[in-house]
C-alpha cells in the first residue's frame, strides 16, 4: 500500500522520470516486499521559483537534478529502511544516471488503519482478507489460528452476501445451533454441514433471505454479530427481524456458533407449525 510522490524541477524527460519512479517501486518490492501491481505513484515538477532546497546540508553538492521522493508506507524495521534508501539510490542511479547526492528520501509511517483503498473499507480490513484468502488457498481452507480482525471481517462478509471467506476458516470439528423450534434448526457439525445449510436458507426453506450487519462486537474468544434479516416464505409471507449470532473463538478458530433467533417471527413467516 506504500504511495510515491517525487518532487522535482520541471523539463526532466518522460524517460528520466519514469526511471525515478521505476527505481523507488523496484525497492519497495525487494526491501519491503510490496506487491508488484502495488502502484500509486505521482510526480510534481517545479519552476525554480516554487520549489528550493540546500545544496549542501548533510549532503550534496546538490543539482538541477536534485529529486525530493516520499513514500507513504506502514511502519517497517530499522534494518529495512536502512536497506530500502541504499536500494533507491542504486535503481535510481543506475536507471537514470542521477548522482546519488541529489536523491533525498522520506519514510512516512502509518498504520493500515489510515488507509482506505476503495468502498469505505479500511486498509486493515483489506489486508485481514488477503491474508485469509492466501493462508486458505495454501493449506485448503484451515491453518492453525486466525485474527479476531479476520474472522470478523469473514463473518462481515457472509452477512452481506458472501460466505465463501468464514466457510474457508472452519473446521470439522466447528459446531453451529440453531433453535430447534424452527423447521430446520438443530446441530451442524464441520465445515461442509455448514455451508449446507446456510445454502438452503434460500434454496429450500425461504423463497428470499437477506442478511445484513452494521458491525461485529470483539469480546475475545467470543464474538458477537447482531444482523437484521428481511425473508419471504414460499407462501409469500414476509418476515422483518433482528436477530443474533454469538461465535466462540479458541486457538484463533471459531469452534462453535449459536443463533439467538426470533423463531416465533420465523414458523409464521414459513406459514409452518
């Protein structure tokens, strides 16, 4: 997520600025192991009269081609940074035959949370559902303990349409229960029972089922997802409610979820008994 802004006088050539760029990117992927389609790059170029700096202090002499890079990135080592200045100066120089003495860097730190690609959703949201979705393709949907920030933004997910990420983190051995009032409550067991059964809330019980979710309360090892529901039966009878999702979390995996549902709303709304 790191972004680039290079400062410098204008009239270099398109081939020298892009050799700028080009060198500080390719650090960022060696030193800090960005990923390589990670680009938000920008160049601001000056009159003389709008941007100065000194020729010689802690540095120089300083040129015409003095450039100014600052790069916005999360907090890293001290042992990176002093890795990652000597890897710009060596692409940059190389690339575009820049003295070293003109390539002045600035590391700005911040937390994944002060970022916000797209949609609203925090750089840390983002960065819990990539890690989920690398650690399953890599060990078939389980390893060893997950995040409360990446269940949560699982469980986020599955209320808003897509359960694909929370099926991925269970195990066989998770358990879910739904009250046995209603026509298909009861104890699911394991990861595929669980996707099951969330299938047929559409597929064979209701004619439509929506969830949706505002946030999720982090208690520890328990988590809790209050959601609203909007259904319609097969008859046609419709069902507005609130209800609650309490999941145990042990280990970093979600061992077991119990559903606090209004059954009574529900038997009326299946026009069941």
């Amino acid at each position: 997520m790191p972004t680039i802004k290079v400062h410098t006088y204008r009239g270099k050539s398109d081939e020298t600025l892009r050799g700028i760029i080009e060198g500080v990117h390719d650090a960022l992927v060696s030193e800090f192991g960005m990923l390589e389609d990670d680009r938000f790059e920008m160049v601001h170029q000056y009159d003389r009269n709008e941007f100065f700096y000194a020729a010689e202090f802690r540095g120089g002499p300083r040129t015409d081609d003095f450039a100014l890079i600052e790069i916005s990135d999360r907090e890293r080592t001290d042992e990176q940074k002093r890795r990652f200045y000597k890897a710009v100066v060596t692409n940059v120089t190389a690339r575009t035959g820049i003295d070293d003495q003109n390539i002045l860097v600035i590391l700005y730190s911040l937390p994944p949370v002060n970022f916000s690609f797209s949609g609203g959703r925090s750089g840390l949201e983002v960065i819990a559902t990539e890690t989920l979705n690398r650690e399953a393709r890599l060990t078939g949907g389980k390893r060893r303990g997950y995040t409360n920030d990446e269940i949560i933004d699982a469980i986020l997910k599955m209320f808003k349409g897509d359960r694909s990420e929370f099926v991925a983190l269970l195990g066989n051995d998770f358990v879910l229960r739904m009250p046995r009032s209603m026509p298909y409550g009861g104890e699911f067991v394991g990861q595929k029972a669980f996707d099951e059964y969330y299938a047929s809330m559409t597929g064979t019980h209701w004619k439509s089922f929506v969830t949706d979710i505002d946030h999720v309360i982090d208690a520890g090892e328990y988590l809790i997802a209050p959601i609203t529901i909007n259904a319609e039966g097969k008859t046609g009878n419709k069902m507005s409610i609130e209800n609650l999702w309490l999941f145990e979390i042990r280990g970093g995996n979600v061992v077991r979820a119990q559903i606090y549902a209004d059954t009574a709303a529900g038997v009326k709304a299946l026009d069941a008994s």
